[in-house]
C-alpha cells in the first residue's frame, strides 16, 4: 500500500504528476490522494513549468519522458534551472534505456518503467522523499550555524531604514509595494514584512505573477470546482484560500493581466471571491504584499495598469536600492553563501582571491544579490573561481570600452559646437549597443558563432559581417 513516510512533517506531502496521457494522469491522482497525498496535474512540460514558476512547490515530481512539445527530458532540464532540489521520478517505457540514463544525469532522482506495480510506486516515492527530508535536515543543520542571507541583506543604512519602515506598519494590515531591480532581494523583504507582523504564526503564499499565462494564474489565485474546464478532476483551493489567517505576496505584479487586475481589486475591497466553475463566494483574511520591477506610475500613464489598483496597492511603498548602491552588504553576504553553499554540497569553504575580492568591489552587478549568490554557488560547486574572475573582467572591460566610447561622442558633440548631426549620433549610440550586445552572447556562447546567432535572432552570415564590423576578435 502506497503511504507517505510518516515524519514531523505537519502537511501532506504534494505530488506533481505530469503525463500528457489523462486516463494515466487521473489514475495517479485518485490513487495518490487516497493514499495521503496532495496531488497536482499537468497534461505537459509548459503547464509543468508554468506550475512551478508560480509556486506550486511539490514534494517530489514524477514525469512522463514521452509528450508532444517539450518532451520529459527537456522539461527535466527546466525545472532543474528552477528547482535544483526537487526530486523528479521519471516513468519510462521499455526500450528507451538511453533517455533514462541522459535524465539520470541531469538530476532525476529514480524512473520507473510503464506498466509499473503499486508496489514500485511505493517504494520510489518513499526512497525520494526520505531522501529529501535528509538534504532538508542537513540544510537545516547548516543553517543553525549560518546566518541565512535574509538576515545579512540588513547591514546597509539604505536597507535598514527600509526594516524600520517595515517595523513601523508591522502592527497594521495595509497592502505593502515593493518596487526594485530583479534579484535586490523583494521577497526577503515582503517575508520581513510578514515575520513583523500580527500574522507571523499564519502561511506567507508566494505568486509569481509572471510565470503563468492569464488564464492559469486565475485559477492559481482563486482556485476552481471539479468540471469547472477540461482538465478539473477535482477541486483546487486558489492560493488566497490557503493565505487565510497570513500574507499572500503577488510577486511580479506589473505582469497581471487587466481582467484578473480587476478580480483582485474586488477581493481587495470586499474581501471575496469565487472559485472557478462556483457561484459560492468565499470570504478570507488575508494580507496583501506585492512588488514588481517596473515603474507602474508609467503603466497607469499608459492604461496597462489599473489606477484605482495601483492606489489601493500603493499604501506603503518601499523602494529597494540595486546591491551596487548597498556594497557594504558585500563582504557578510559573500562569507554567507559560501558557507551555506558549502555545507549544502559537502565542499570545502574557499578563500577568494585578493583579486577576485577587488573585481567584485568594482563589479556593478546588473543581477544583483541573486547573481552573487549565483556567482559564489559556482565557485563552490566548481572549486575554482577563475570562471567568474574571467566573466567580471571581460564585463568590466565592456562597461569602461563603453564608457569611453560614449564619452568620446559627447566631447567631439561638445568641440564641434554641436556639428555633429543628431542622426548620426543616434547611429553611433545605437552600434556601440549592438557591438556590446554581440560581445556578451559571443562571450557567453564561448564564441560559438552559430548558437550566438541564433541566439541573437540573426542568420550566421549576418553575425559574421557584423563581428567584422565592430572589429569583435575572440578573448
């Protein structure tokens, strides 16, 4: 009998069933729920995906290798950039040997081979999941002795007047807008506005509003009744139902589509709302905090935002600076993901090298904390820093080759009294662009000129021309 590993988890564990086949989708859900599971479906790799990026977070994802469009492989290889952490069990037909072995390199956890007995399924779901539990508890452990990023984002006087204003509001229930460059560290802060507030012992519910097409995040947000559309096996409860009592954060909320902008005003005010398919409208306590990375002043200017929303969001705003306004952050958050990442990967910590130290002080990080904390994982990981030492200096030299190229236009504007024609300044600005753009994907690409084009959007003979144009040799 098929029963999930008792444990101190407090919640049913989730499965994530994606198989393009409905009658074997439908099964393993009955069966799975029955058996003590929270299951989810997902009838190919784009719905997997979509799931995923939106927060589904399963426990463990079992995966069809054969569907139309992207196939099991390639959805594997996805979700590994999303996820590298979730267990992905495989099912596999006889025969296809070599598949299973590529997505046992690519991380998948097990396979199991069509037909296969419950007793099989058992013993997988069992394998993984404890196994999982097993890198949580280590990472657990780890985190005793590490002091977590979240709480390191705070050595900058920019970064605690923003935890001061949180602390301020925290005893209220007013929405919260973050805005800010992609990877400055807006969940952290909205999970700080949560941890500040009445609300601390209640579910903080992550969305991510630009992972999911219109119609998905709609049912993400309020959830839908069995036959409610093709595909509705069963009853959903939306992700506002499951922040009852907590704080739901709309991350990415400038992505939202006009209809469902709408929808959530109207929860906002009356603090209702239907599922998909009901008539039924459910009343829930819940927090909002959203945050975005676009300007949505000038989205209200252009009519793709609501004015009356963004009002209503707009109570408290807070700005996040980019990591390049907040460099004393620097040193704490280096040591910080080192450690953890070490311990995660059982490797030793390294020592950085005084220049790499150096390159990282200059370096004006368009990623932000999440490129360094991406940067740093691959030091760990790879046990050698030359890689990003290489990436932070061609960058460096880009941004000052760059800079001097634009300083020189506006000296020969400035000593011609202005001779130069607009138009041609425009056609200068717009190659120095070009050329920096195709020196970032040549450099990116290893200086493989047929993926760079195609990358680029451009035929392989175009790429060759302009490369000769800008005068771009291999480094």
């Amino acid at each position: 009998m098929i029963a999930p590993r008792k444990n101190a988890r407090t919640t049913r564990p989730r499965v994530l069933v994606v198989d393009d086949a409905e009658g074997i989708r439908t099964y393993l859900a009955n069966l799975l729920e029955l058996k003590g599971y929270d299951v989810d479906t997902a009838e190919d790799g784009r719905r997997a995906l979509a799931l995923l990026e939106g927060g589904a977070g399963p426990d463990v994802v079992i995966l069809d290798v054969m569907m139309p469009g992207i196939d099991g492989v390639e959805t594997l290889r996805r979700i590994r950039e999303l996820d590298e952490d979730v267990p992905v069990v495989m099912l596999s037909v006889v025969g296809k040997a070599s598949t299973i072995v590529e997505a046992m390199q690519i991380g998948a956890a097990d396979y199991l081979n069509k037909p296969f007995e419950e007793a099989e399924l058992e013993a997988t779901l069992a394998k993984v999941l404890e196994k999982k539990e097993l890198c949580e508890e280590r990472d657990r452990l780890a985190s005793d002795l590490i002091p977590s990023a979240s709480s390191v984002v705070w050595a900058s006087d920019a970064m605690r007047r923003v935890r001061d204003l949180l602390a301020q509001v925290g005893d209220t229930d007013v929405t919260v807008l973050i805005q800010g460059e992609s990877g400055v560290g807006k969940e952290v802060v909205a999970r700080t506005a949560h941890e500040l507030s009445p609300r601390r012992p209640g579910p903080f519910v992550k969305v991510n509003c630009a992972a999911l097409p219109a119609d998905l995040l709609e049912s993400e947000l309020f959830g839908y009744e069995k036959g409610a559309f093709t595909g509705a096996t069963g009853r959903k409860y939306g992700k506002f139902e499951l922040a009852n009592k907590g704080t739901i954060f709309l991350d990415e909320i400038g992505e939202m589509s006009p209809i469902l902008q709408a929808k959530l005003l109207q929860v906002l005010q009356d603090h209702e709302f239907s599922r998909l398919g009901s008539n039924r409208e459910i009343r829930v306590d819940v927090r909002v905090i959203c945050a975005t990375n676009r300007r949505l002043v000038d989205m209200v200017e252009e009519g793709a935002f609501r004015e009356d929303l963004y009002f209503r969001l707009n109570v408290v705003n807070v700005q996040i600076p980019p990591l390049r306004e907040r460099r004393e952050e620097l040193p704490a958050l280096v040591t910080t993901f080192l450690e953890r990442f070490a311990a995660r990967y059982d490797k030793p910590v390294p020592a950085l090298s005084p220049r790499l130290l150096e390159a990282l002080e200059r370096y004006s990080f368009p990623g932000n904390v999440r490129e360094l904390e991406n940067m740093m994982k691959r030091v760990v990981v790879l046990e050698s820093e030359e890689a990003i030492l290489s990436e932070i200096l061609h960058q460096d030299r880009s941004e000052r080759r760059s800079g001097d190229a634009m300083r020189a236009l506006l000296e020969e504007i400035e000593e011609t009294a202005g001779d130069v024609p607009l138009r041609e300044v425009g056609r200068r600005a717009a190659q120095e662009a070009e050329r920096e753009a195709i020196e970032q994907v040549l450099h990116h690409t290893n200086w493989n000129r047929k993926q760079a084009a195609r990358l680029l959007g451009v035929s392989y003979k175009t790429l060759l021309h302009k490369i000769r144009d800008c005068g771009l040799e291999p480094f």
